[in-house]
C-alpha cells in the first residue's frame, strides 16, 4: 500500500537545540487508521505538532502524496489537505455548534459551505439537535466529534488528532473511536495519538510504540496489541527489539 503521508528521520522540538523527537518516520495510507503510542514526554504530540507546521523540524523531511512538505505553514499544511485537531481548546465554546461549523467552512464559499455542513450533521448526527445551542453545552464526546465534524468540512487527505480519548468515559471512547474507524473506511487517512492504547489498538491498523523522542517498534495493531514488548516500553524498558 503506498503511503499518502511520509515522514522520513523527523527531528523536532520547542527549540533548535532541544530536540523533543530525533530520527522519526512514520507513514500513513489512504483510508488507513494508524494510532501512536507511548508513555508520557515520549514525543508522540510533538511529532504531530511537527507534521502540522506548528513545530520547526531541523532534519528529516515530511512529504505527502509525495511531494515534499517539511515546516510549511499551517494553513499550508491545511491546503495540501492535512487537518489538525488538538487535545485542548479544538472548538469555539462560546458559539454555536452551527456557528463552529461555518468558521469551519469559511473558505468554501456559500453553496458549497452549506452542502459540507449538511453532509457533517448527517456524518454526525449526534449534533443536529444542538445546532443552535452554545457548543458549551456539548458532553466531551461531543466536542471530540465536532471537533472532527469541522476538520473534515474542506476534504482533507489525512487528519490528525491528539488525545481525542482524553477525560472521556469509558462509553464515548468507544463511540469516538468507532467513528474514526468507520471514517477512515471512507478512504480518509488518520493518523491519532493515543494514551489510550489498547481501545486505539483495537481500531486501528497499524500502531508506532515511541519512547524517548524515538521509534522503538512499530507494526499491525493486531500483532501488537497483546506485545509484551509494548508493556516493557511503557515501563520504561526499552526491550530487545528496541
């Protein structure tokens, strides 16, 4: 399967001399779903803050669909078609989720913003009833598919989330998480930081085990999800296949 997103010996950090990631790659099909893991500080929020364009990456390089696409902008990013979605403060609590949906869809133009944000509240049913309501009211799990809902309203190849299980109970991680698999199943590229890791592992299809600022195993979900390997990683032991 070739890759849509390529990220080749990545190093990246806060600052030039500090680096937080060193020598990370990671690949991404289309309609593929892969999960990072780690133990916390193992650099997986840095890596996709890097892809975005939001960290400046002092070697390696960031291509997709094979084009090369290291420390462009983020609203570069955006239009190669690469959408981010943080942990934290990733909707606009004071507006409507109608409202959130429109900044979303801002660049789109009129006939065109109204059939995407259509499209979403069928995506996302979930929020059609509080279309007109302050998006404060939502539940977190209803946040995390907003969040998602407008991501997706310009088409990107790929989406990236970070934590989109965070300060969830255990039944909305499981509803998030099956709508990202059944999202991906619709030729979007997913790639999702998780401390999740067994619920990600589930859904996904490939899984990177980081430790360190580093790529310490990485394969089919399947095969690692009961790894004893990945326990030791995140104990802090960096294993044999290391």
């Amino acid at each position: 399967m070739s890759a849509l997103l390529e990220v080749e010996a990545v190093t990246a950090g806060y600052r030039p001399d500090l680096p937080i990631i060193t020598d990370m790659s990671v690949a991404v099909a289309r309609g593929e779903l892969v999960t990072i893991i780690g133990p916390n500080g193992a650099g997986k929020s840095t890596l996709i803050k890097a892809i975005a364009g939001l960290l400046k990456i002092t070697s390696g390089a960031v291509r997709l669909e094979g084009t090369l696409r290291t420390n462009l902008e983020p609203s570069r990013m955006a239009d190669a078609g690469i959408a981010y979605v943080p942990q934290t403060e990733n909707i606009f609590a004071s507006l409507t989720v109608e409202e959130n949906l429109k900044v979303g869809a801002q660049i789109l133009g009129g006939r065109a913003a109204r059939e995407r944000i259509a499209a979403a509240y069928d995506s996302f049913p979930d929020l059609t009833a509080y279309r007109r309501q302050k998006a404060a009211v939502l539940s977190g799990g209803q946040r995390q598919m907003l969040a998602v809902a407008r991501a997706l309203l310009t088409r990107p190849h790929l989406i990236m989330l970070d934590e989109p299980s965070a300060g969830l109970a255990p039944k909305l991680v499981t509803e998030v998480f099956q709508r990202l698999a059944a999202l991906a199943r619709t030729g979007v590229a997913i790639l999702m930081v998780e401390q999740n890791a067994k619920a990600a592992m589930a859904i996904s299809d490939r899984t990177y085990v980081l430790a360190e600022g580093r790529n310490r195993l990485d394969g089919p979900s399947a095969a690692l999800i009961d790894d004893p390997e990945v326990a030791a990683i995140y104990l802090g032991r960096a294993g044999r296949r290391a």
